[in-house]
C-alpha cells in the first residue's frame, strides 16, 4: 500500500518537481497538492494522507501556523517540514509545535526518501546536518530549566519585572517589599542563573521565554 502525500508549497514548479520525483517510487503517492496554509488544510481535510510535505514560507497561513493547527485539531497526518531554513530557530519552532520531520531543499532525494519512510513507520527525523545544533541546543535548554528552577517564586516575579524595564523602587513598590530586599532577591538572581547585571538578566529572561515582548 502506497503513502499518501500532500505537497503544500508556493511554488507550483517545486510542487511539479517533487510529484515527479516521489513518483518514481512507487510506495509513494501525491494525492494533492496546496498553494497556501488554508489550501493545505482544506485539501488534508479531503483527502486524508498519510503525511504532509510542508514549506514554511507560504502565503495566507505559513508552515508553522497550518502545522500548529494541525496538531491543534488532532489531524492523523504525520508532518514533514520541507524548507530552505537551516537556522536553528526554524527547527525548534517546528519540533516544538509537534513537526514530525524536518528536511532541507536543498538535501538530496534520498534524504527526503529517508524521511517519509521514518515518519510513516512512526519515527521522527531530523535533516541529518542539523542535528549536531539541535542537540547542542536541547542540551542548552535542560541548563536553563536546571538554573530556573533553583529560582524562588518571587525570585521569578522580581526577573519578570525586571525583564520589563522595571527600577528597582518600581519593583518593590509593585510586589510590596523595601528596594534593600529587591537588591538581595537581585543579587541572588544573578549568582542563580549565571549573569553579573540587570541588563544581562533581562537578556536571558527573554531570550528564554521568562517573560515574551510582543
């Protein structure tokens, strides 16, 4: 039995280029393919394939949104991020929202081929270069969860604020504690999660999703 595939990209020569290469397998069938995000969603609705071969860059809904939707709604479809973004960030994004592979264009066939076949069998893969990052950068995480759980509650309340812009007397007006106390729950902060300022504490607060600037 063969494994259905829609292909969801912008570029209807990409599209008419992978049909025809996935075609020469023959445990391998096209059964749609979409423009955009809402075209993609419409068309998994119909026809029910086994995975999807997602761009990111699309119009309407990008990859990651349809993806997020996807996984939202509980749709049985495995998904394959299929991209020309070989920036970390792209990666964890997909693999965070539930991306069940990840594979660069600009890889050989026998990559993508890899792919499919993994993901159907139910394994999850990874664009072989990238793992190398991914791994440095999960191993980076389990460190910063290590360092925020030594923080006490208020610790954590004194962070965000400061992530915030707030001053000092700000901070202990608003949580109601004198601004000596905030200077110790500060000084306490640092040695905990490795910084020696304010303005690197607000760094790492952000970039770690402590507190998120819109």
């Amino acid at each position: 039995m063969a494994i259905n595939v829609l292909l969801a990209d912008d570029h209807r020569m990409v599209r008419a280029g992978l049909k025809q290469l996935l075609e020469t397998d023959s445990g391998i069938k096209v059964v749609a393919e979409a423009g955009d995000g809402y075209e993609c969603l419409n068309l998994a609705n119909k026809t029910k394939p086994n995975i999807v071969l997602l761009d990111i860059n699309m119009p309407n809904l990008d990859g990651l949104q349809v993806l997020n939707f996807m996984k939202q709604q509980k749709m049985l479809c495995k998904v394959i991020i299929l991209t020309i973004h070989n920036e970390i960030d792209y990666l964890i994004k997909a693999m965070d929202v539930g991306c069940d592979g990840y594979v660069l264009k600009d890889s050989d066939f026998d990559t993508l081929k890899k792919a499919i076949y993994a993901v159907y069998s139910g394994e999850t893969y990874i664009e072989p270069s990238l793992v190398p990052l991914l791994n440095a950068n999960l191993a980076e995480r389990d460190v910063v969860k290590e360092k925020l759980s030594e923080l006490t509650k208020r610790e954590l309340e004194v962070l965000k604020m400061v992530a915030s812009g707030a001053f000092n007397k700000e901070i202990g007006s608003t949580l109601d504690i004198s601004e000596r106390t905030v200077k110790n729950h500060l000084s306490n902060i640092f040695k905990k999660i490795g910084v020696s300022d304010r303005t690197q504490a607000a760094v790492f607060a952000i970039k770690n999703h402590v507190i998120d600037i819109k």
